[in-house]
C-alpha cells in the first residue's frame, strides 16, 4: 500500500495524469524508495533520484517481493515535470483549500 502524505511545500505543484504531485522543475524528476515490510515494522532502506529528458512509462508504481519473514517494496515517484509538458498537457494546479471545512457561523 502506497500511501501519499500533504506536504506543505507541495501545495504550489501540479497533479500529473498518473496521479501524482509534481513540482516544476528542468527535468522530469523520479524518486525510487526502497522499504524492507515485516509483521510488526516497517523499514527505510533508502531512495535514489532519477533524471530524464523525456518521461518513463510507469507500468507499476509499487513492486514487491516476498520472501520468508519480510517483504522488499520498490516504489516509484514522479517528483518534477518541465513547464512546457505541463502547459502542454493542462496539468491541474493543486487547490490546497479542497476539502477543506468551513466553520458554522454561531449566530
């Protein structure tokens, strides 16, 4: 299960076709992180940053492999678009005031 938490420097992105937050940036950014899943824990192993003139065809965002006792998962980012690819595509600005509530007036 991949998870995507609100960070407050990524409300001035954009929402990618995939789904995902991108930033404005020279290239087409990917982030991969690699976490070790047990019963009762969750381990960081690490990430790598990937660059790209054109961008990947991502077939899964998620990749796991079991083995005895824990799992491997390999997740894959989109981190940064140029800004022509987002003028081309009509990317959506990211709206942070969606979903927010609004309070009741006590009059």
């Amino acid at each position: 299960m991949c998870v995507q938490f609100v960070d407050i420097q990524m409300i001035d992105g954009y929402i990618a076709p995939n789904g995902d937050w991108v930033k404005e940036g020279e290239y087409f950014t990917y982030e991969v992180s690699i976490y070790k899943i047990s019963k009762n824990r969750l381990e960081y192993y690490g990430s790598k940053y990937y660059s790209f003139n054109n961008p990947i065809n991502i077939k899964k965002k998620a990749i796991y492999k079991k083995h005895i006792g824990y799992t491997i998962g390999k997740f894959i980012d989109w981190i940064t678009a140029p800004k022509d690819f987002i003028i081309k595509y009509n990317l959506h600005k990211i709206d942070p005031n969606v979903g927010k509530r609004k309070r009741k007036s006590k009059l």
